[in-house]
C-alpha cells in the first residue's frame, strides 16, 4: 500500500509540472489603439490619460553663477583669529525659502561650520538675489539648500 501512494504522489507532481510547462503564458504586451485620422475642420478629440496630469517646473536658483555665490560669501564672512589659527576649514548648509519676489525667508543653519561664522551667514544669505522656482509658468515659493565651502587662512 505504501509503494503505490508512492507512486500516486509521484505521478500526480509529474502531471501538475507537465501541465504548467505546456501552458500557454499571457501577452504582456498592452494592447495598440488605432487612431482614425479626423478632417481638418474637426477638432481634435481629447484623450485622456487616466490619472496623469503633467507638470512643467523650473527650481530656483541664484541669479548668477555658483562661483559668484561662493564669492560673495567669501567677501563678506570674517573669520576670528581662532578659526585663522586653527586653518579651519569645512562647509556650512543652509536651508531658506525663496518667494516668489525673489527675496529670502526662513534662513536656518542645518550643517554649522562654528568659529562664529554661522551667525554670519544668515544676514548673508538673506542679502542673496535668486530667480524664483516656476511651476506651470506660475512662479511659487519654493525651499532651497545650498552648501558653503569655508576655509579661514591669513591673508
């Protein structure tokens, strides 16, 4: 009895892969929908396309170049002779808010370089000019981080 349950399981896991593998598989493929080309005193019929809605955005960004940034910052940051001492030398990150005027809000240190520079910065950033973010040709407000290479060396 033993030898022909055997068999039976055996015969039967035989039969379930044989039947899989002879299965025909599904078309992935997405069915194509053809066009019928409309006269040219029709309007165009508009399709739409489930739940997508493109969006057009621009970032905002400094209005002049990156060197010119890192320049204006090194112009106006005055290191303390601890930090020219200590050849200090990092980055600092900050995080604002560029309006949609152009000015900047809500400046906040996330990365701090110390040495009193940090306090600075944020009189330093506010003073900065960007080109606002646009999203859909309508200018937002947008939050931005930039990162500030620092380095304080006597002159």
């Amino acid at each position: 009895m033993k030898i022909s349950m055997k068999y039976t399981f055996i015969l039967l896991l035989l039969a379930f892969f044989a039947s899989n593998s002879f299965a025909q598989k599904k078309s992935t493929k997405p069915k194509v929908k053809v066009q019928q080309q409309q006269k040219s005193n029709e309007k165009p019929v508009e399709e739409k396309s489930g739940n997508f809605r493109i969006i057009e955005s621009e970032e905002a960004r400094y209005n002049g170049t990156e060197e010119e940034m890192v320049l204006f910052f090194m112009q106006n940051i005055y290191y303390d002779s601890l930090a020219v001492r200590a050849n200090a030398e990092g980055q600092a990150t900050i995080s604002f808010t560029v309006n949609p005027d152009s000015t900047i809000s809500n400046p906040t240190i996330i990365q701090k370089f110390g040495y009193n520079v940090d306090e600075q910065l944020i009189p330093i950033v506010s003073r900065l000019k960007f080109i606002p973010a646009q999203m859909n040709g309508v200018v937002i407000r947008s939050n931005h981080i930039i990162s500030i290479p620092l380095r304080a060396y006597f002159h």
